[in-house]
C-alpha cells in the first residue's frame, strides 16, 4: 500500500487499468447471474411469447449489477488510497521509530513483511518522512475507465448466455444452448483463473463448471 501512494504515477511501469483477477471475476460474475436468471425465467415460460420479457429481464438484471459493481469499485479505490494516505501521515508523524516500522511492515503482504528486516523499515520510514509532495487520495481518470470496465465485463458477458434465445428454436432447447454456453465460458474463465494463480487450470475449470451444473441442475430440479 505504501509503495503505491510513495510513487508518482507517471514514474510507475505502465499496467492495465483492471488486472486479471479482477476482469475474469467480472466476466465469472456475469456468467452466474446471467446462467442463473435465465434459468429461474425459464421455469415460467411455456413458449416463444415470453423470450422477449426473458431477454429483456437477463440483459436488466446484468445492467443492474454491472453498474452496482461500478460503482463499489470506485467506492473501493477511493477507501483504499484514503486508507493508504492515513498510514503515510501516521508514519510520517510517528515520533516511535519502532512502531513506524510495524505500521510499515503491516501494510506488507505477510509472506513479505516476514523478510524486511528494520534497517529496510528504516530506510522506507525515512524516505516516507523525506517526501516534500504527498499524493492525493482522490479519483482519477484511469479509476473512471476501470469502473466502466467493470460495468462492461458484467454486462457482456450477458450476450453470449442471452442469444441463443433469439434463434428460430423452441424456449426450452433455446435454454439448453444457452446453458451449454454459460457452462463453456464458466470452463474458460476457470482455466484463466487456474493459470493466474498457478493452480492446476484443469482442476479450476472444472470447479467453475461445476459450479454452472449445479445451478443449471437446481434450475432442472425446480421444473425449467
């Protein structure tokens, strides 16, 4: 956390706006809502008279959210770098170079603060003391273009689910595309994820595909 707010933005190395946990959750996030709603509509559905309202119920529903999900990332951005000045101005201030040290050391990841001996917190306390331009907490444009982002993962990974349904096809095979869709995009966005994390790309499609069976599954058992 110290790190970012102790560098000017122009000096960082250039870095996409949303990393690729954060586009994958959304596009994992979309897949459910839409897999699950398009299930639940169809559990009320007899034929092609309701496809529009269903249509027009899953792309809503995925709006609604992608825009709430915009909004708590920018709400998000916001606490943490207030979050992250507050620690500056606390270390700054702090006349006890031993708890200046564990301030800093806190806002490491464990793994990391575990290494950083004190002549290291001790160089960072010094040079956090020595700044003369703190920066400020407030948003930016990049935070802006990262919240629409965000709304844009949501709201489109919709189409894949919702388009079967517009095929010259009865509802209930209509469905059954769309849920086989869902359960494909659910495989590769479980295999991205597996390799982001290094864990076996295999071993977390299929948890992401068993996630979409088991909703597809509660969708069948409730009579879609």
């Amino acid at each position: 956390m110290l790190g970012t707010m102790n560098t000017a933005p122009d000096e960082r190395a250039p870095r996409r706006v949303l990393d690729p946990l954060d586009r994958l959750s959304e596009v994992l996030f979309g897949v459910l809502m839409a897999l699950s709603f398009t299930g639940s509509i169809a559990i009320a559905t007899s034929g092609r008279e309701d496809i529009r309202e269903m249509l027009i119920g899953a792309i809503g529903c995925n709006t609604a959210w992608g825009l709430v999900d915009a909004v708590m990332y920018l709400v998000t951005t916001l606490v943490e770098r207030h979050r992250g000045l507050a620690l500056l101005h606390a270390v700054r201030s702090e006349t006890d170079a031993a708890r200046a040290h564990r301030g800093i050391a806190g806002s490491m990841p464990p793994v990391v603060a575990a290494l950083v001996r004190a002549p290291e917190l001790e160089h960072v306390r010094a040079g956090l003391a020595a700044m003369t331009v703190l920066p400020r907490a407030g948003l930016k444009g990049r935070d802006l273009v990262g919240a629409l982002g965000v709304f844009l993962l949501v709201f489109l990974s919709t189409l894949p689910v919702a388009v079967p349904f517009l095929l010259p096809v009865e509802a209930l095979r209509a469905l059954r595309i769309s849920n086989g869709v869902a359960i494909v995009m659910l495989f590769g966005v479980g295999w991205r994820l597996g390799k982001y994390a290094g864990i076996r790309p295999w071993a977390m499609a299929s948890a992401m595909v068993a996630i979409g069976v088991a909703l597809v599954g509660a969708t069948l058992a409730l009579g879609g």
